[in-house]
C-alpha cells in the first residue's frame, strides 16, 4: 500500500520551485544573466499545463451562448487608463530604508524580511523608514521614435478595460442582449514593489477576465410586475429570493467554485472570501475572492466583483461615446452593470502544482520500499496524458510496436516517448510530471502469450495498478478516462 504525505510548508515550496525547474515546468526568467525578479519562464511542461488551463477556462467561457471572447492589444490609449482611474489610483504604498536603501510596500512590512539582516522582518530591523508614498504600479513606455510626455502609454495592468473600451463593436458586431459576457485571456503588468512566492505575486502575469454585462436594479424592478417575476427576469432558475446583480454575483461565484473542482481543486482546499466594506475597490460594491490553501498561506486566486456601471461610465464620460444598450423588451436605453470573474493563470499553474504535489512510499519491483513523488494533476489539466514505453530498447520488433502505438495515439492526446532505463524508472519519471498513464508495450504484445497479442498494459499513476487492453481498444479507452 502507498502511504502519501505532504510535506512541511516550507520545505513543500523549496521541493516545488526545485522539480519546477528540474522537470521543466518554471524557470527564472534571464536565468544565466542572474534572472530578473518577477519575471519568469514556462519550460516544455509548464508550457503545455499553462496551455491547458487556458483552453479549459476558454471552453468553459466561450461556449455558451451568452459569452463571446475578445483578443485585445496590450498597449491602449492612455486615456483609457485615465478613464478607468488606473493612472490616479492604481498604486501601493510604499516605503524607502534609509540605512539599507531597499524599498518596501508599507503595508507589508513586518512580513517582508529584512536584505541586511533576513532572519529579521523589515519591521523589526533599526533601519528608520520614510514616510509611505503612493507609487504606481503600471509600467509606462513610449510608443513611437521620440520619448516625450505626450507619446507615454502604459503596458495594460489588467486585461478588463479592452473589453469596457471595445463594448459598443462587441455588441453591434455579435447582436447580443443582456445580460451577456465578453472574455478575455491575455498578459497584465504591474511593477509589484515586493514580488514574491515563486510565481504567486509577478510583474508579468496572464490573466483571465470575464465581464458579465446585465440589467441595473431598477430596469429589472420596472420589466417585472412581482417578486416572483424578478428571478425570471434575471434569467435565472434558482428560486433565490434576492435580485438582479446579487444573485448574478453568486452565480458566478458558484460557477467559478465548480469549475475549479471539475479541474482538480478540491472544495476543501478553496475558501470563498467576501471583503468587508473597508476591504472593496472604489467602484466595487461587492467583491468575494476565491481563495487557494497555498503552502505559504490561504491567497486569492480570483476575484470576483459587482462593478456596477463604473466602467462603462467613466469611459462614456471621457470619450464622450455612448456605452448605452438599448434594451428591446423594456424598450429603454442603460449602461449596463457588470459582474466580473477575474483570475490569475500564473496563481492557479502554481495552486494546481502544490495541490499535485505528494511524495509517497511505494514497494519497487522487488518488493522493497521506494520512495516516489507524484503529481496528482487532473488528467485535464496533466502535460503529458500518456507515456508510451517498449519494454526494451534493444529488441526492434519492440521498438517498432511501441513506435506504431504511439502514433496511433499522437492524433488524440500528447504522448510521450521514451525507450531508455529500466522500465520502473520510466514510470518514475512520468509519475513526478503527473503523466495520468503508462503504456507498455512487451513480448506478450508481441504474441509470446497467444491471447494476449495486440495488448499492451496500461498502468495508472495514482495506484499504480497494470490491466491489459487491446490496441485497438486504446485510443477509446484512454480518451474516456481522460475526460
Ligand atoms: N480586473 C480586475 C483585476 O485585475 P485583481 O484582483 O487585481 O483584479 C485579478 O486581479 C487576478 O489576477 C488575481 O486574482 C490574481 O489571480 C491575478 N493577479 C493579480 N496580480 C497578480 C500578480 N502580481 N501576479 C500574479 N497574478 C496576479
């Protein structure tokens, strides 16, 4: 029997950060020139497990008949960014050492080790600290030959404002109606004072937005004749008693907290957070944030907030363009408020690899105890579904069978091929990257045992037991466990 553990926290993410970059998954970005802080790289497996995330959140947004997507620049017009208050407001604070000269968010202080003196937080060092300023966090840079004030533009801190600004088009172009969603996945930037916890907190970072346009209060309160009346007209067939945008703002929260489950994210390991009303953004009326039990503490890995009609009017106000749906059935015209679910695919890479991750004594070939570490991914989400082995290297009419497996499976799934080192050494190999199945291909399949020809074995990660099934049957067979 297999006996799992996690280990301590700490020790966990030095194991992680370690087999992330032994395996492939994550390096630091500019590594040989030393790397440069918050900026990090996706290898061969992390690229696929990122790729991966992004297409299951995409299917999930984009095909429903409610949701269309967006592909915007990542460089706007500044004003956007004077619309949407980033350039005001969107900053942290932040404080200098005057003895050490490093640079701290202010709030952040006394969990922030101190460079001189790291057993120390920098609220516990002597070094005296200026007063917090305000220091914001988007990257700016020129557009064009000639670095003035005027030719400024920002690299986008979020991917949200594209889909504000490109409203209207989405709307006349798809002839949708409320309550509709436009979604996004794309690289945001900010300049974190104090990036940290592996790829938790980075400068670059990719997020996944959906804003979710729907009726105001007040237009549904109008449309409808009673109570009962208002479910209906939210479109909605949860016998909820509250309205409008709050039972929007729970559906999706319950929507977000069932697709990190079909992805592999146990509900236990997700808390649901709703922000006090000290905690809420300027525009916010309600925000919860779905969090993940990290090994370095319980973190958000999205958020969702009620934004209201924020958005929409701060870019209709400064454009002097109309954001305004005109709305069939009630025959009037409004901006519509907005529920938006927005999350992290650097966070949720990351809370997917923690939540993979577990060591395991197991018995080896000869019976004795072996250590193995396994990633327990999803098979939806796992880089590699399948490897394909010939039992041995040397033996052609193993190779050549092995070889024609892996064909017949490469149009299906991503396979992977490997004919070197013993056998139980292979499957190690595909265990610590989460490879949901080995496929062996051995004399048996070659006919040594009559009625065993054209099988292979089939051995599963998690419990490592082997059954036989025939090739024919493999694509079809695999492909259901797979899902
Ligand atoms: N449009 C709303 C918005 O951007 P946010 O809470 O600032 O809201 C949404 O960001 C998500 O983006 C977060 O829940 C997180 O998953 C991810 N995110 C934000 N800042 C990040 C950073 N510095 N590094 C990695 N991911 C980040």
């Amino acid at each position: 029997m297999a006996q799992a553990r996690k280990p301590q926290e700490n020790e966990l993410m030095e194991k992680i950060v370690s087999l992330c970059k032994r395996r492939g998954f994550i390096f630091q970005s500019s590594e040989i020139y030393g790397g440069i802080n918050g900026f990090w790289d996706y290898g061969p497996l992390g690229a696929r497990l990122k790729w991966n995330v992004r297409e299951l959140w995409w299917q999930a947004m984009t095909s429903r008949d409610d949701i269309v997507p967006l592909d915007a620049s990542i460089i706007m017009h500044p004003k956007v960014w004077q619309a949407s208050g980033h350039v005001d407001t969107f900053s942290d604070p932040m404080v200098d050492c005057k003895l050490c000269k490093a640079r701290f968010r202010a709030d952040q202080l006394h969990e922030t080790p101190c460079p001189r003196h790291p057993s120390k937080m920098a609220s516990e060092c002597e070094g005296e600290k200026t007063e917090p300023r305000a220091f914001n966090l988007m990257f700016k840079t020129t557009v064009g030959p000639i670095e003035t004030e005027e030719n400024i533009a920002y690299l986008r801190p979020e991917t949200a404002q594209a889909i504000f600004v490109q409203f209207k088009n989405i709307l006349e172009t798809s002839r949708q109606k409320a309550p509709f969603g436009i979604c996004q996945i794309g690289k945001a930037f900010r300049n974190e004072v104090t990036p940290r916890n592996f790829t938790f907190r980075s400068r670059e970072f990719e997020q996944m937005e959906l804003e979710f346009f729907i009726r105001p209060d007040e237009v549904v309160e109008r449309i409808a004749g009673s109570v009962a009346r208002l479910d209906e007209a939210a479109d909605l067939s949860a016998p909820q008693k509250n309205w409008g945008w709050q039972l929007w703002h729970k559906y999706w929260v319950e929507e977000r907290l069932c697709w990190y489950e079909s992805i592999g994210l146990p509900r236990d390991s997700l808390e649901e957070y709703w922000q006090t009303p000290e905690e809420l953004a300027h525009y916010a009326r309600a925000t919860v944030d779905i969090l993940y039990k990290f090994p370095f503490g319980t973190q958000e890995l999205e958020g969702i907030a009620a934004r209201g009609d924020f958005d929409l009017k701060a870019h209709q106000e400064a454009s002097g363009k109309s954001m305004e749906y005109f709305d069939e059935e009630a025959r009037i015209r409004y901006i519509p408020h907005v529920i938006e679910p927005s999350a992290g695919v650097d966070r949720l890479v990351l809370a997917l690899i923690c939540n993979a991750y577990t060591e395991e004594t197991v018995p080896n070939e000869k019976g004795q105890p072996e250590q193995r570490v396994v990633l327990r991914f999803h098979p939806r989400v796992a880089p590699i579904k399948v490897g394909v082995f010939p039992l041995l290297r040397n033996r052609p009419e193993l190779v050549q069978k092995a070889r024609e497996v892996r064909d017949l499976l490469r149009p299906h799934m991503t396979v992977f091929y490997d004919e070197s080192g013993a056998i139980g050494r292979r499957y190690r190999r595909q265990d610590e990257i989460g490879t949901p199945f080995g496929v062996t291909i051995d004399f048996d399949t070659l006919g040594e045992t009559p009625e065993l020809k054209d099988t292979v074995t089939v051995r599963d990660r998690d419990t490592m037991a082997q059954i036989r099934v025939k090739i024919s049957e493999l694509p079809a067979y695999l492909l259901q466990k797979l899902r």
